[in-house]
C-alpha cells in the first residue's frame, strides 16, 4: 500500500465505520415529514414533549407506555381530528389517512 493509500483509508476509515451506526441511530430517531411539520413543535422529535411550546401548552408525553394502553386509536384520531385541550384541531390541514398515520407514529413512540 503506497503512503497516499494508507493516508486515505486512515483518514476515511473512522467515518465509514461509524456511518451505519449513526444512520440506524438518526431512522430509529428520526420522525416523519407528517410529524415534523405538524407534532414536533410541542410534543418534540421523541414525544416526550420536552419543548418550550410543549411546556407552555401542556402537552402530554406521548411516549408513555402505561398511559397509551389505555387509550385507543379512535381515541388519539379524534384528538387530533377535533383537538384536546390546548392541542389544535388538524381537521382542516390533514386528511383522514394522515390522521392514521400519525396515529402509527405515535404508537411508535411507546415502543422507543
């Protein structure tokens, strides 16, 4: 191996070992497109909903296993439906099958 070789591969090394750790790390942490945009402010990336706007409004850790099983899934769509509390309606910003799909992504939570 020629020292421009062993120069390369000692310096990109590190990073190709590391990056499939830190991309299986960001897709387990990482949230949808969906929740970016409309959850993340109060409830945060994790839902935990350690935010500022989380914290001045309220918001409930969704993460929360105990407390997610008893609450059904008609139940967290209407809620984001129609709104609760200090939580606003999304009924005019998302449709039926988005409603479902975050309704998914918050089980997910549960199961971090």
């Amino acid at each position: 191996m020629t020292r421009i070789e062993t120069f390369v591969l000692s310096f990109a090394l590190p990073f190709l070992l590391a990056a499939p750790g830190a991309r299986a790390a960001e897709e387990k942490a990482g949230r949808s497109e969906l929740w970016k945009a409309n959850c993340e402010k109060c409830h945060g990336p994790d839902g935990r909903a350690d935010t500022e706007e989380g914290k001045k409004k309220g918001a409930r850790d969704l993460s929360n296993a105990k407390w997610q099983k008893t609450i059904s899934d008609d139940r967290f769509a209407k809620s984001i439906f129609r709104g609760r509390d200090k939580m606003p309606s999304f009924a005019k910003v998302l449709s039926e099958e988005e409603i479902k799909t975050l309704v998914k992504e918050v089980r997910s939570l549960a199961a971090q």
